[in-house]
C-alpha cells in the first residue's frame, strides 16, 4: 500500500455534482489498507477548491509527528512559510504541535479543542487582520501550553483574540497589537 505521510492528489475518473458522488478506478485494494490491517487509517478529503489554509495534520510517526519542519505534518504538503494562515483543528490532527525552534506563519488559529504546545521555540507571525480578512492573528479557542515559548508579532495591524496564556509576548518595533474584546491573555514570562 502507498505508505507515503504526506496528502497527494489523486483525481477522478468520473464525477456527478447532482447525485454527489466521486468515481476512482484502477487502485488496488491493498492502496485502502494491508491486508487484515485493523490499524490503518486513510483520510479522505473531497473539495471543489483547494483551501488556502494549511491545516496541521501531525501524521508523522512518532516524534516527528510533533515537528513543525517535517512536511508530513501540514495538509499542503510543505513547511508553513512567513505569511502562512495555520490552522490547528482537533477534528484533522493526530498529534499535537509542538513549536521548539524558530518558525513563522501569518497567522495561527488554534480551533476549539485544539491543543499546541510552545514548547522551548519562538513563533513569529507576521500577519494583519487586513492582510487576512476574517483571521486574528492570534485566534485561540483552544488550548495553548507556553512551555518557555515566544510569541512574536511583526505587522502593524495584528490582533489577538481568545484566552491564551503566554511564556514571553512581543511586538516588533513598528508592530502594534490589539486585544479583541472579550478575550483574557495572561504573560508568565516578558512583555516586549
């Protein structure tokens, strides 16, 4: 069976967008599953369009299941770049991120139920609220471990929103934050 981690593209043969079904030929059966496997699992994502975000998925085996750098780990099939929007959702994840290095995205929203751990690493996100329409910057409706984390925001523009607790939270030189309404942020360690 296709023992790739990373999503792939795989067509149609044939399609109704009346009667809502999708027609695959000419794969075999061992491509679902091993045989007798009880353990396999195969995630089927059907779209009329591509998603612009990238969802973190943790399907990597083993530790690498919590690397941010490991492509296997993001439905786009590549490393979140620095205008990236992330989208961590409990319904798609099979592991849990853990940030322990330098990484950098647009934006992060963290989905209710959605669970990340800071870690020993810094985040920058370099997004705006006018940059993307409809994101936060920081959107967390989850749950968010600061380990010995920082967050950092470079825009003018960015918002936080939710309730998080931070390890270090800073603004670039230049940056501004704002706090939506309604949310309660607490820093453990700096504000910069």
């Amino acid at each position: 069976p296709y023992s790739g981690m990373s999503p792939h593209e795989q067509g149609k043969t044939n399609s109704n967008t009346t009667s809502n079904w999708v027609e695959w030929s000419d794969f075999s059966i061992n491509y679902l599953a091993s045989e007798g496997s009880t353990t396999s699992t195969k995630y089927w994502m059907l779209s009329a369009e591509q998603s612009t975000d990238t969802l973190w998925l943790g399907s990597a085996d083993g530790s690498y299941g919590t690397d941010w750098s490991n492509i296997a780990n993001w439905s786009s099939g590549a490393v979140p770049g620095d205008y990236t929007k992330v989208v961590v959702d409990p319904a798609v994840y099979k592991s849990e991120l853990t940030i322990n290095t330098s990484v950098s995205a647009g934006v992060m929203s963290i989905k209710s139920g959605g669970r990340v751990n800071g870690g020993s690493g810094t985040l920058t996100l370099n997004g705006s609220s006018t940059a993307y329409p409809g994101y936060d910057t920081w959107n967390n409706l989850g749950t968010f471990e600061p380990g010995s984390s920082t967050i950092l925001f470079t825009s003018g523009g960015a918002t936080l929103s939710g309730n998080t607790k931070f390890n270090n939270l800073s603004v670039a030189t230049g940056g501004t934050l704002t706090i939506q309404a309604g949310s309660t942020d607490t820093i453990i360690g700096a504000l910069s």
